[in-house]
C-alpha cells in the first residue's frame, strides 16, 4: 500500500491552459497578458495581477500605459475581476498530460474529466483518483495513480528484499546475481567436477580436500616439479627416485652452506688482519701511556722485570736489579735512541707514595732512575709508569 507519505506528483500546467473557454480577454493582466490574479486597477480601470505590478509601485515616476501614475495609493482591488476568475471554469490539472513539452488531453478514459471553477478546482485536486504518485522505493523513478502504484511497489525491483538462505538484504533486482554468484549458504557443486556439493562459504575447505585438485608434488619443487590431481598424487609420490633425489639434494646444500661457511671464516680473517694493522697504526699515533703493575713482597729483594710495552713504535720495560755493588737500582729499558719524558709513582703497601716525574731526557738503551734505592720489595708494591715519547727513530714499517 502506498502510504500517505507518498510523494504527490505535482503537475506544471499553468491556469490559463486549464480554462474550458479559452478567451478571457476581459481578465487579461495588461503586464503578463495572463489570467489576472489578486487584481489591482488604476485610475482608468487597466487591471494587473498584484504581484505584476508591486514592482511598479516601488519605483517613483511609474505609470500605466494609459499615463495615470502608478502607486499604491492610486491603485484600487478589483473585486468584479477578482470574483469572475473565480468563476471560471476549468478542467482538472489530470485532464491533460506533457508530450514532447507540450500539454495534450487524453483522448482515452486515462485523465481525469471533472470540470471545476477555478475557486473549487484546489479541492478536487487534493482528491483525484487521477493524481500521481512516486514510487516509494529508493532509486526509483515510476509515477503512478494510486491504485496502480499499490500493485507496482509490491513488485517493484528497487524493494529490499532479505535472501532466504543468509538473511542478507539486498534490492530485489540485484537477487538473482546474489544467488548465482555471491549467496555464501547457496549450495555449489565442485567446480573441479569431483561432484561434491557444499555450501559455497565452505569452498576453501572443500579445495583442502577435493580429489579433483590440482596440487603439487609432496616432496616440493626443488625436488619434484609434477602437479596433478590430488588422488593420483599419492602414487606419484610412491616412485623412489624422489628419496635419491632428496639425498643429492640434501648434499648440495651441505656443501653450499660449507661455502658459505668457508667464506664467513676468510672474512673474518680478513677484518682481523685489517685490524691489527689499525691497531699497529693507532698505537704509532699514541705518544703517551701509563702502565701500572703490583709486585709481591720479596724479602730476598731478588731483581724484577716488568712486561714489554709500546709507545710509538718503541719498546719499553721496567727494570729493577741489582747492581755489582750490591745495591738496587731502577732502570727504564728501550731498543733504540729516544727523547722521553717520565713520572714514576712507587706505593709500598701501608707506606707513603713516592713520585719522580724527570722531563725530557735523551736516552739510549737505558736510563737509571736514581733515589729510588730505598724500594727493595720489603712489602707489596704498586708501581705506576707514564712515558711519553717525544722523539724517536722512525720504526721500519712492519711486515706480516
Ligand atoms: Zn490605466
Ligand atoms: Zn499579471
Ligand atoms: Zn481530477
Ligand atoms: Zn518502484
Ligand atoms: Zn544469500
Ligand atoms: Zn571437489
Ligand atoms: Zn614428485
């Protein structure tokens, strides 16, 4: 049923195509040369529809054609024109219809034939059987009377209609490409033709599974590279050839990991001899070290020989002995002639630090450290040496 929100069609014709006697030359506005309406008359009785001639009004100096001057103290209403438009007859607004932009009668029994005066014609209009309606449903166009848009609505293809199967809404004309194609609880049959049938929203699992599917060899491409149809696979799969391949396979990888390995490892060779190098080259560069070693007691005062150490390219060691004289001395040892600076710094354990810092000294092979027979190991003792190079004898460059 079209309810009483449908949407009324409205018609465009105008009055004056409406009248059944088509001359009113008597009610014709002097300004739009149609119908008079609302009527206003000058002086001299020209009439005009209001709205025509309220611009007039506004503007000073106007007038009517006959010169009597125009504004709204000199224009009068018409009550005699106004009552005999009225009057008039027309033919219901249903009477006629629009073809190629022009406004015929029906020659049939399809328009409406109800003659009105222009004063009752608004009433018939609210109830024609003849008024036109819109079709409801969105995205439709259709205009019809009533009775026959009841009959369209029901079928018509823009209503929305819920699909049996998933319950989905969807508009009645796009029902049947929802079924065919797109309905997840439809029933399809295999499309591989294994002949089993499933709901469509199952498909995937059904192709897990379907005898009729294409699948790959099990032992996978880089053994095997057959595809056939999942029932004749598993005899595919029985053929031994497929365990020898894998074995030489299997091989192939091992020994190109072993590569790989090999590579990794002359790599890493690489980058420690490269290192080394820089090492050699930063050590060259430091002209400046501190070397701390803790002796033990020693009673006996037997001598001592600190490790080897590096200053730009010099070898240096700490030496601590005992002279033909018996007494003891403290030496600084180097392979060649160097300028050097020094500070010596002596803890025994429980004692006063001692510290000797001598600038600048030339040495040869050896310098002595002199004050510094008072040491003799009687308890644990810190040393702490700083050396800096400040000249030397360029090393030769080293060869590995
Ligand atoms: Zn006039
Ligand atoms: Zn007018
Ligand atoms: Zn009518
Ligand atoms: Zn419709
Ligand atoms: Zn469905
Ligand atoms: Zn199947
Ligand atoms: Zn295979």
């Amino acid at each position: 049923m079209a309810d009483e929100n449908s949407i009324f069609v409205e018609s465009s014709i105008s009055m004056e195509e409406r009248l059944v006697n088509q001359d009113y030359t008597d009610l014709t506005c002097y300004l739009c040369l149609g119908l008079v309406f609302d009527t206003r008359q000058c002086s001299n009785g020209h009439i005009a529809c209001l709205e025509c001639v309220k611009p007039l009004t506004e503007k000073v100096g106007s007038k009517c054609h006959c010169g009597e001057p125009i504004n709204l103290q000199s224009l009068s209403k018409s009550l005699v024109a106004n009552n005999s438009v009225k009057k008039l007859e027309v033919y219901c607004e249903n009477h006629f219809r629009l073809i190629n932009g022009k406004w015929e009668e029906y020659l049939d029994q399809q328009g409406c034939n109800e003659i009105t005066t222009i004063e009752q014609s608004e009433s018939h209009q609210k109830s024609c059987p003849f008024n036109k309606y819109l079709c409801q449903h969105d995205g439709c166009d259709v205009e019809l009377v009533r009775v026959e848009l009841d009959v369209h609505e029901k079928g018509c293809v823009h209503r929305l209609v819920k699909c049996d199967l998933c319950q989905e809404t969807l508009k009645s004309v796009n029902m049947n490409g929802h079924i065919v194609a797109l309905c997840p609880e439809i029933n399809e049959e295999c499309l591989n033709g294994c002949g089993d049938t499933y709901p469509r929203k199952t498909r995937d699992d059904h192709i897990q599974t379907c005898p009729d599917q294409m699948i790959g060899c099990p032992f996978g491409d880089e053994i095997c590279k057959e595809k056939d149809k999942r029932k004749y696979m598993d005899a595919h799969a029985q053929a031994s050839w497929h365990i020898a391949q894998l074995v030489i396979k299997t091989n192939q990888n091992n020994k190109e990991l072993k590569e790989e390995n090999d590579k990794l490892n002359n790599l890493i060779e690489q980058l420690d001899y490269d290192m080394m190098v820089l090492e050699t080259q930063l050590d060259l560069c430091i002209k400046k070290k501190s070397m701390e070693w803790i002796i033990p007691s020693d009673p006996k005062a037997s001598t001592w020989k600190s490790n080897r150490f590096q200053i730009r390219g010099c070898t240096f060691y700490l030496d601590f002995g005992r002279n033909l004289s018996g007494a003891m001395n403290w030496y600084i040892f180097i392979d060649k002639p160097a300028a050097i600076n020094y500070t010596i710094e002596v803890t025994e354990k429980d004692g006063p630090p001692f510290t000797k810092k001598k600038m600048s000294k030339e040495i040869n092979r050896f310098l002595q450290i002199s004050s510094m027979s008072a040491f003799q190991r009687k308890s644990e003792t810190k040393i702490k040496l700083t050396i800096g190079v400040l000249s030397y004898t360029k090393p030769l460059p080293q060869t590995y």
